[in-house]
C-alpha cells in the first residue's frame, strides 16, 4: 500500500485531512506501547514503592520511636495510586516508541539529508531521557532524606502518601524530559531560528522558564526539588549554547551565511540543514 502510493504521489505531499490521519496513527501507537508497559508497571508496583519509600523507611530506623511515615487520605487513595504509578511506568519505558512516533511524524516533510540529521537527533534523544530519569532516581530518595532530617527531634513527619508519590514520579519523568532541552535547541540552531547569540542573551528568561517548568512538574509546596531540577536544566541550556557557537563558527569557516539559509527558496522548495 506504501509502495502505490509513493508511485502515485512521488514528492510524498499529504492533505491536512491526511497529516491528520498520520497524527492520529501516530498517537495510537503511542497510547498502546504506553498501556503496554502500565501493564508492566502495575506489577512492578511494589518494587517502585519500595524503591521511593526507602528513605522514609531509613529515617524512621534511624528516629527509632519518632513517627515518620506515609498516610493515605481517602478508601480510594492506594488504588489510585498504583494506576498512576503504573501510567507512569509506562510512560517512562515506552519513550522510544513515543519519541520515535513525535520524530517519524515530521521525517515526511524533511530532505534525504535532513532525514539523516533528525535520526541522528532522535537516537541522541533516547539515551538522554534515560540519563535524566536515572538522576532523578538516584538523586529523590537522597533529597528526600535530607528534607527528613529538618524534621526537629520528638514531631512526627506524616506525609500524605498520594503527595509524596506523585512528587517522585512527577520528578522522574519530568527529568528525562528535561534532558531533551540541548537536543531540541541545538537543533533549533542548526536549522538557523535559533542563533547562538540569541540563547546567550535569553538566559535570564531561560531561567524563569526552567524554574516554572520544574515548579509545574514537582508537586512540592517546599521548592526543594523544583531548584534540584531547574539546577541541570539550566546547567544543561549552558551545553547547549556551547554546542551552538561551535557549530556557528564551524560554519562561519564553510562560508555560509545562517542569516541568509532561505534567502530565495519558494514555499514549496526544500529547506537546506547542514
């Protein structure tokens, strides 16, 4: 079927109602392989509470007879929570499979060469949303249990466990996703809209934006582990602003003009990525 129709429509164009059916595809790919893996991570539920509890279950060994622990809220409550944990864990296994869909959404419409440049985008992408999701794991239950330690001698700590939990998977994928921040503007940059210049001097608004982002996705009225996420982020905006001058003067070197990169193209001629 791919084959006849790339025969009767060579160039590869699509009608909005079929960038639409695409889309749709897409996104039910995505939402199988994710209930796929929730399937997975509903029965990797008790490791995963195991794992995000463990510093609570430390401090409370080492408090001996003071009270430190989780509390449910409601009937629903556990119920509840180990539909989200597993949604979760879905969604953090299937990111190959949803950032392939994302990136295989827009390959149609890119040159052969610019194919090449946005697979190599995308095999950068995955290992970096793992690299973020494994600090955020590693560095949780340590943030965690410094938080703990504040907590003066003879009060009891009784968090609420729904609050706690959504905090730490809230705080995973949040990472991972905010690790694919120097792809996509390096990117931005090589495609000559985002100059190097430009994110240099937006740092400040960068900042802001990292704050409100790490605020948004860590539900922690305490700002702890919104700056203990904003902090790489910000750390990783830097990288890529680095990257972005070197490729700026690699192509000074080449004589190209970022400026000037669709000075003359038609609205139907390919745009040139280098």
């Amino acid at each position: 079927m791919a084959r006849a129709t790339k025969v009767k429509n060579p160039e590869g164009r699509m009608s909005l109602g079929e960038h639409f059916k695409e889309l749709r595809n897409r996104l039910l790919i995505s939402s199988i392989a994710i209930a796929a893996f929730a399937v997975l991570g509903w029965y990797l539920y008790d490791e995963v509470i195991h794992f995000l509890t463990a510093p609570i279950e430390r401090v409370k060994s080492e408090r001996g007879d003071e009270l430190v622990s989780l509390n449910f809220n409601s009937i629903t409550g556990p119920f509840a929570m180990q539909m989200k944990v597993a949604i979760f864990t879905g969604i953090l296994l299937a990111s190959p499979v949803w950032l392939w869909q994302a990136w295989a959404f827009l390959l149609p419409g890119l040159t052969p060469k610019e194919k090449k440049v946005a697979l190599a985008y995308f095999f950068v992408s995955i290992p970096l949303f793992f690299l973020g999701a494994a600090m955020a794991a590693f560095s949780f239950p340590r943030l965690v249990a410094v938080l703990l330690a504040f907590t003066p001698e003879g009060l009891a700590n009784i968090q609420n466990a729904n609050d706690y939990l959504s905090t730490g998977v809230f705080f995973t994928l949040a990472f991972g996703l905010a690790f694919l921040l120097p792809v996509l503007l390096v990117a931005a940059n090589q495609i000559g809209i985002l100059p190097a210049r430009t994110m240099l001097r937006g740092w400040r608004i960068t900042l802001f934006l990292c704050l409100v982002f790490s605020a948004f996705m860590t539900p922690d009225p305490s700002g702890f582990a919104m700056i203990a996420m904003a902090m790489p982020i910000f750390v990783l905006y830097w990288f890529a602003v680095a990257v972005s001058f070197a490729m700026e003067k690699r192509r000074a070197k080449r004589g190209e003009d970022p400026s000037n990169r669709y000075a003359g193209l038609s609205p139907d001629e390919a745009t040139p990525l280098s």
